[in-house]
C-alpha cells in the first residue's frame, strides 16, 4: 500500500481551515480581531452562542493556534494569535492565488 504524504503548508493551511470551518468560530474570530487589545470577559455574553458552546469552540480555535487565552481567575483573556493570524493569511493566500483565473475545466 502506497503512503501518501503531505506538505507542512498543507497540513498547517488544512489546520487552520478546519478550526475556521464553523460559523460560531467564524464569528468568535471576527469579534476578536475587532478589538483593540485581548479581550477579557465572556464571549458567550457577547455573541449568541451558549456558554458551553464557546468554550468547546474557543479550545478548537486555541488547539489550531489561531487564538491565544489565559485564565486570570475570574476571567479568561483571549486574543488573536498574531503571528499565526499572518500565516494563515499568506497560506491561504498561496493557496487560492496558485489556482488559474481563466483555465475551467467546467466550462
């Protein structure tokens, strides 16, 4: 049986595509990258998703590196991982930018 292997990049760009493919995470991303510093609070009190529901999706969004967060008892900051926020951007940029414009196969 043939191995097939995969590109760091591929693997790194499937990482971050799967931890985005959801739209509660989707929403939990866009809400931290718009503020200005970490956030500390509770974001289920500021999207409409349940407490339990943010921290399962927050862990998958930690796990894939896109965020960062601490716990400073009471509270939890938590804040767009910046370093790997640019990676996922030139990844996913390298990846769509490498597809041709005008060559379909479709039609």
């Amino acid at each position: 049986m043939k191995t097939k292997s995969y590109t760091e990049r591929e693997e790194q760009t499937a990482r971050f595509a799967k931890a985005m493919g959801h739209p509660a995470r989707m929403a939990i991303l866009h809400f931290l990258a718009s503020q200005q510093s970490c956030f500390f609070g509770e974001i289920h009190e500021v999207l409409p998703i349940a407490k339990a529901t943010v921290s399962q999706h927050l862990k998958e969004l930690k796990d894939a590196g896109l965020i960062q967060g601490e716990i400073e008892a009471p509270k939890v900051r938590y804040c767009i991982n910046r370093d790997n926020w640019r990676l996922a951007r030139d990844l996913f940029a390298e990846f769509f930018n490498n597809i041709p414009r005008d060559n379909s196969c479709c039609g």
